[in-house]
C-alpha cells in the first residue's frame, strides 16, 4: 500500500483518498498511522461502492448536512463516510474485521 501514497504540498488538507491513491500534503503524515488508516477506511468505501457512485453519495450528503446545519465543517463531519472513518481512524484493525458497506450503520 505504500506505493499508493503520495506526497500532495498542494493539498490543503492533511489527507485524501482518491482511489486507489491516499495523497498527503506532507511526508510526515507518513507516521500518522490514524490519518493513513482514516483513508485507507475511504478507500475500501469507495471500492465497495464502485467509486464513482461513492463521491455522488458523498457530495449529496455533505450538501444535505450542509443545508441542514448551515455550517461547512458540521456538515463534513456528519458525512456518514467521514463519521465512520473518524470514528474506527485509531484502530488500526478496523479494516480486517469491517463488514461490508459498514458505513450505512452511521446515518
């Protein structure tokens, strides 16, 4: 999996997956084992949902929550993708036990 990061200074974020690539603005998030994991749990979303179809869920959901609390961060961090993502980021497990389309379990 290490040849599918990349370094991204353009970034203005810390981390992105952008399947099958995990980019990160600095080489020092190379250590942040939780900010890799947090990817690598978007990267295996994206694949189950054939990617394409997860970034339309993923924008109408941020635009909903958007609407909804009227407020960019609050709205990202409710996306159901993000908030599983953050909420298994530390265990670093996760990913060999996770079922399948785990991420429904946070609507």
């Amino acid at each position: 999996m290490g040849k599918r990061i990349v370094i991204a200074p353009f970034l203005k974020v810390s981390g992105m997956a952008l399947y099958p690539f995990i980019l990160i603005s600095h080489q020092a998030l190379l250590k942040d084992k939780a900010l890799i994991n947090h990817e690598r749990i978007h990267l295996r979303q994206q694949a189950e949902l054939l990617v394409i179809p997860f970034y339309l869920l993923y924008l109408l959901n941020y635009l909903l929550n958007l609407m909804r609390y009227q407020n960019h961060h609050k709205a990202y961090l409710n996306i159901v993708f993000e908030r599983e993502a953050y909420a298994k980021e530390n265990n670093l497990a996760y990913l060999k036990s996770r079922k399948w389309c785990s991420w429904l379990m946070y609507f």
